[in-house]
C-alpha cells in the first residue's frame, strides 16, 4: 500500500510516497481502507519540526477491514470517520476505536471526516465560549477548515450577528456564503467588530486584534497552539474573559461530550444546518500540493486528500 511520509525538514516538497506492508490492528484498535483524510494548518507547521521521519495524517474516514482484539461496536466492512494519531494518509491505516464514530451511509467520507474534526473543534469552541441564542459572533481564519464550519454552527445555534476574518478579500464572497453578516481583513491593524463571543484559531497579532474586539462580559476562546500575547490589562478594563480549547483534553477529562457533540453534529448535518465545505479532493501523490494550499493561505474550506 501506498503511504505519505518526511525524513527531512522543510516545505510541502519534503513530503513523499512510499510502498510499505498493510498494517494490523492492535488490541483496541481497527485496520481501516482510507476514503479521505484531512490537511491541517498544524500539520503544515509540523513539517518544520516535528522528529524525523514522519507519517502525517491524523483525520480519515474509511471502511472498516479488520478490528483488533476488545473492539467493540465496530464490523468489518462499516463506513467510519474519526481520529489517529499519525499515518492516516494512507491506503489502509490503524485507529483506536475509540476515536472513531460510525457514519451514516448516505454521507461521503469527505464529509464525514471535515465534519468529525473540524467541524467538532468548531462546535465544542462555541459551546465551551458558553454561546448564547442572539450573542455576536467573531470567528477569525472564517475561510478555514474549522473557520467556516464556526461561521455556520454560529448561526444554527441562534448567533445574532457573525462576523469573519480573512486575510485575502477574495475570500470574503465564500464566507459570507457560509453565513457570515460581515467580513473584515485581519491585515488592518484596528477592526472595527464588537462581539459577545470570538472564536480564535491563529494567534500572534490575530489574537491581540480579536481580544480588542470582546464586548464586556464577552468571551474569547483560542484554539491555536500559536505564541500570542494576552495582556491582563485587556482582560481587567475590557471585563473580558479568555479560554483555551484542546480536543485532546477534552477528551482525556470529558469524553462524555466528544460523545454529545458528535451526536449533535450528525443532527445538524442531516437538518442542513451545517454542511462542509470541500475546498479540494487531491491523491496521496498530491500531497504536497495540498500543503502547499494551506501555506499559500490559498483554501476555501477543507482541504483533503482521498486515496
Ligand atoms: N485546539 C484544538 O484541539 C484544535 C484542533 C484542531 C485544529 N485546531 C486549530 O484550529 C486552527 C485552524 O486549523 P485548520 O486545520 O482548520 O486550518 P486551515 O483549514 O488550514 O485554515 C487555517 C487558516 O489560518 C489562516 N492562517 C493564519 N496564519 C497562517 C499561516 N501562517 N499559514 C497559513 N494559514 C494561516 C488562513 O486564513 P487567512 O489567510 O484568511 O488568515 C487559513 O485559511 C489552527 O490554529 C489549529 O491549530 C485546534
């Protein structure tokens, strides 16, 4: 079988294919046939420095072909869509059960797989930003893999006024398409934006600008691993309060709401009130040209790579 992988360091053209053996689940875990897997901005920045070599891929869906020992509520030949921990851009790769959820026969694996990641951070962001019917709504990277799906979960859970970021004004058709009232370019230095609840997935500069922006009483919620600077100052006279959200401690703490926020999101994709957006399907030897989107800040949408 096919599989992506880096033994050096660099940009998108690092990132290889090569030829190994299919391989077997372990005790927990399932074996399945990779039908998409998710290219993530973290992903990108992990190119620069994460240990040598690598295999990326972390979010698939697929069939499931073989399930290793104590699995239960999995069959072989079930369409699932979830998590790994690397190796899932891939033909066949290995994924703790736990970390997977069924998918409904009529959702395509694209779908599935932007939905049960991206789509999961976007929500479990709002929710834990304690998101009320009617509050405004700031979600920064709006074109983003997760960004859009903030832009539209916003508005189907009774956000009042959403507002996005872009860093490119030929972006701002596709997210107010996604729902958003207002677009505004994360390159001014001042945005013009007052909000109850922002959504924040870059750091650095963007998150400074977007603290400016919380209302008093608002709340920010960071979703990126990215250095920023939070001034206490900001948080005192602006009576704002600031939060963190790490997928995997949520899970290690509170799995019971990985659990309800799928559930939740299965609902409001079958009611149309949340729809990925696709921004490309490409091989496993288009790897690199999928990264390459992300670092030209070039993708509308998710970006993904369907064996
Ligand atoms: N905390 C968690 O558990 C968790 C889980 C998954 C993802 N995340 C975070 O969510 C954020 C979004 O991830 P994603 O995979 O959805 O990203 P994505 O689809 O790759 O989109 C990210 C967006 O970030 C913006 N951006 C800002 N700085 C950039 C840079 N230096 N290079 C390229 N793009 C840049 C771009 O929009 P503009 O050009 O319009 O600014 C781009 O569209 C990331 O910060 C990621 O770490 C967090």
């Amino acid at each position: 079988m096919r599989r992506v992988w880096y033994g050096e360091h660099g940009g998108p053209e690092v990132l290889q294919v090569e030829e190994v053996d299919v391989p077997s689940p372990g005790p927990g875990e399932v074996l399945l046939e990779v039908d998409a897997v998710g290219v993530t901005l973290p992903g990108l920045f992990h190119l620069r420095d994460l240990e040598l070599p690598q295999r990326p891929g972390g979010e698939l869906a697929g069939r499931v072909v073989a399930v290793g020992d104590g699995v239960e509520g999995f069959a072989v030949g079930q369409r699932v869509a979830g998590l790994t921990m690397s190796g899932a851009m891939a033909d066949y790769a290995v994924a703790p059960a736990a970390l997977l959820d069924v998918v409904p026969e009529d959702v395509p694996p694209v779908i599935a797989m932007a939905l049960l990641r991206s789509g999961q951070v976007a929500l479990a962001a709002l929710e834990l930003a304690r998101l009320q019917p009617g509050d405004s709504v700031l979600v920064t990277a709006a074109a983003g893999g997760v960004g859009h799906l903030a832009v539209q979960l916003a508005k189907s859970l009774g956000a009042g006024r959403v507002v996005g970021t872009v860093s490119d004004a030929s972006k701002a058709e596709f997210v107010r398409r996604q729902g958003a009232d207002e677009v505004v370019l994360s390159n001014e230095a001042r945005w013009p934006v007052e909000v109850d609840v922002v959504v924040e997935g870059v750091g650095g500069v963007v998150l400074e600008r977007a603290l400016q922006c919380v209302k008093p009483f608002g709340r920010l919620i960071t979703l990126s691993a990215a250095p920023g600077r939070l001034a206490s100052h900001d948080l005192l006279t602006g009576l704002r309060t600031v939060t963190g959200l790490s997928m995997g401690q949520v899970a290690r703490n509170r799995p019971d709401l990985i659990g309800t926020w799928r559930r939740q999101l299965w609902t409001l994709l079958a009611t149309g009130q949340v729809r990925p957006a696709i921004a490309a399907e490409l091989s496993l030897e288009e790897a690199a040209k999928a990264y390459q989107l992300l670092a030209d800040r070039a993708n509308q949408g998710k970006v993904t790579l369907v064996p």
